[in-house]
C-alpha cells in the first residue's frame, strides 16, 4: 500500500527543492556579471596549471625563464664587474610595476636637497587616505597609519609630516603614500626631461589610484595617452568627493568588474615600460651614490635601504634596497644588496611580463621570484649557474635564428 506520509514528504521536498533553484535562478539572473566574472576567473587561474605545479624552488624558476624568453627579463651582477654578471633579454622593453616611481624618489630627494621642499610640511591624514582605494591599498594604508601612530609621526590634529610620507612610500611601499607624493610634487615636475638616467629607466610614474580608476572607466578617445588618462583620474578622485564615494562603493561591494585576464591586458596596455638592463645600471648607480649629487644620493639611498639581519634565511647580506611589484600577469623585482665583506654592491632586476594566471599566483602564494633574487644578492655558486644555464638558453636560440635565415 502507497505510504501517503512518504508521499508528502517526498512532495514537500520537491517543492523546496524548485523553490531553491527559483531562488538561484534569481539570484544568478541579479548577479550575473558577478557569476560570469567569477567563471571566468577561475578558467584564468587554470592557464599554466601545470607549469605552476613544476615551480619549487629557484632553480625551477631558472628553467622556466630559460624556457619563455618572451616573458622573462632577468640582470644580475656586482658593480663594476657587469662582464661577468647575468643579462638575459636585458635590453627588451617590457610592463614594469612600481619601478617608475624611481624617478619621484629622485625629485623628491633633489627637490629636499636643494631646498625648494619644505619637509615640515605637515598632509592631513585625509589627503593621504584619498588614495588608499578599497581592497590592497587600503590594507597597506591601515599599516601605515599604524606604523606612523607607534612611531609618534601622526599627531592629534591628524596630521602627518612630509617626510614620514615619503618613508611610507618607498621604504614600506604604500600605494596612497606614493600618490599623495606624486601629488605634492605634481606630474610635470616627475615628467621632465631624464637626461641623467639610463636608458630603458626613464619610464613616467603613473598614480596608482588613477591607473586602477582608468581601467575601470577605459576611455572611448583612443588617441589620449594611457599616462594622462591616469592623471586625469587621479585628479578627479581628488577633487570630485561625489565620483570618490561612487568609486569607493563600487570597489567595496562588487569590486572593479574586471576579470583577470582583462587586468592583465590593460596592464599590458597601460603600464609604464622599461629594460631590466636599464634599471639594473641606475640602481647600480644608486648603490654606489654617482646617480646624484651626494646629498640628494644620501636621500635616496637612505629611503630604499634596509638592514638585514645576519640570520634572516641564510643570506650574507647586510642591507637591501628594493622597488617592485605585481599586477595580475606582471611582476617586477629589482634592487641592489651589499654584502658584509665589503664587496661592491650586487645589482638585481627581474621582470615578467604576460604570465599564466596560474603561474602568476603561484608566484605571488610562494614568493619565489623573491627567492630567486635574494639567491642571487648573496649566492655566487647560484649566480654562476644561472649565468651559464641562461647562456646557454641564449646561446641555443641564437644558433637556431642563424639556420633558420640561412634556410
């Protein structure tokens, strides 16, 4: 006999069930660009899956330049002593992130140095927040504010002096430290001409917030300028609270709407450009204080330079200086270290361009293109394999371009 309780319940269940796939179907319908986003996403985060899994430790890495030339720019050798160093791909132009703002370090020391700066300026707190967009910077801002409340730099009218903005900047890295500075300095004074850098390092800095804003708004003129359109973004988050607050919501509740490979493409597209040889040859210069009058090479080197221990992993090193960051596709490492036996400072730059989603988040979770360069700062048995097997890699590639013009 038909059990009518079983037959019931089996109703009911079914009529929750539809009722819940109704409520998915609507809430999949509402948030659709959120779903397709995310699926997207994670078909990113699977390009170069299997590559990932091979990368474990920094002579993995090695292989993996060796074997994507096109992605890979890597310099690496002591002051004075380039013959003998690593340069593999060191003169090709590729997206870099945070190396540029190089050159508002050097108007900010020049400026300090010449007196034209007055350091007992003091920014309200708000006019550094500003910058601090929902999401990484925020985080980085928060640090910030802590660190300058411990050390005494904030003071009860919220207030913050100049100095201690541009130590927020360049030694801790904080992205709205780094606009407020641009902002203070402004954009033509970062712009002029460089004749005294190098070339492949005279790369403009673009804001940080602006270039986030112009990916997120692309303009339909394509004939403006990927750096000015930055700047006309940071300028309107500055000056238009109402476009601010719209931003600063959009950010906290649904994010940029951009898929990853969409950032990665638009980096691409918008990020300033430079040679790792280039920036391998000023930070070398930096290291030994010719880049710059000595006053202004002091400042400098005091704001990039950070002692190390002597047990931090192993390393025999005694400070380090270094700028670099990532952006999805992109990252970009470079500095120098000196070592405690009083040879010359080493110089490292490594840039990647381009990568899988899946390798570049295994980079990011592990920090092993860090490991490779902190490898290099102190390792020489590293650094002369390194240089032999990329050698090689260059040797093999140009041997295989000569057969195939002569074919």
């Amino acid at each position: 006999m038909l059990d009518v309780r079983s037959w019931g319940c089996g109703t009911h269940l079914l009529v929750v069930g539809a009722l819940v796939l109704v409520g998915l179907g609507i809430a999949v319908g509402r948030n659709w660009e959120a779903v397709t986003l995310m699926a997207d996403n994670v078909g990113a985060m699977g390009e170069g899956a299997a590559q990932a899994e091979q990368l474990r430790y920094p002579r993995d890495l090695v292989d993996y330049l060796a074997a994507h030339p096109d992605r890979a720019s890597l310099v690496a050798y002591d002051v004075g002593a380039p013959e003998a160093g690593v340069w593999y791909r060191a003169d090709r132009e590729r997206p870099v992130v945070r190396l540029a703002q190089i050159r508002l370090l050097a108007t900010y020391a020049e400026q300090r140095a010449a007196g034209r700066l007055d350091t007992t300026r003091r920014l309200p707190l708000d006019s550094v927040a500003v910058y601090a967009m929902p999401g990484a910077a925020k985080q980085s801002f928060a640090q910030t504010r802590r660190r300058w409340a411990e050390r005494g730099a904030l003071r009860p009218d919220s207030t913050v002096a100049l100095p201690g903005v541009a130590r927020a900047a360049f030694r801790h890295h904080d992205p709205a430290a780094v606009d407020a500075l641009l902002a203070v300095l402004g954009r033509t004074a970062v712009a002029e001409p460089a004749t005294e850098l190098p070339e492949g390092a005279t790369a403009v800095p673009r804001p940080r917030s602006g270039l986030q804003l112009s990916w997120m708004h692309p303009s339909a003129d394509t004939t403006t300028a990927p750096v000015v359109r930055a700047y006309q973004m940071f300028t309107r988050l500055r000056a238009d609270s109402a476009f601010r607050r719209r931003q600063y919501e959009r950010l906290s509740t649904r994010g940029s709407g951009l898929t990853l490979r969409q950032q990665r493409a638009r980096g691409a597209q918008s990020l300033p450009r430079g040679m790792a040889g280039g920036y391998a040859r000023l930070f070398g210069r930096i290291a030994t204080g010719t880049a710059a009058p000595p006053e202004q090479a002091d400042r400098m080197q005091a704001l990039l330079e950070r002692p190390v221990s002597a047990d931090t992993l192993g390393l025999s090193v005694r400070s380090v200086a270094s700028l670099g960051g990532a952006l999805p596709g992109t990252i970009s490492l470079a500095g120098y270290a000196r070592r405690p036996d009083g040879r010359p400072p080493r110089v490292v730059v490594l840039l990647l361009e381009d990568l899988p989603m899946g390798v570049f988040y295994h980079l990011l979770q592990t920090g092993l293109d860090k490991g490779v360069q902190l490898r290099l700062f102190s390792d020489d048995a590293f650094l002369a394999d390194v240089r032999r097997r990329l050698s090689e890699r260059e040797r093999t590639a140009h041997a295989g371009q000569r057969a195939a013009r002569a074919d």
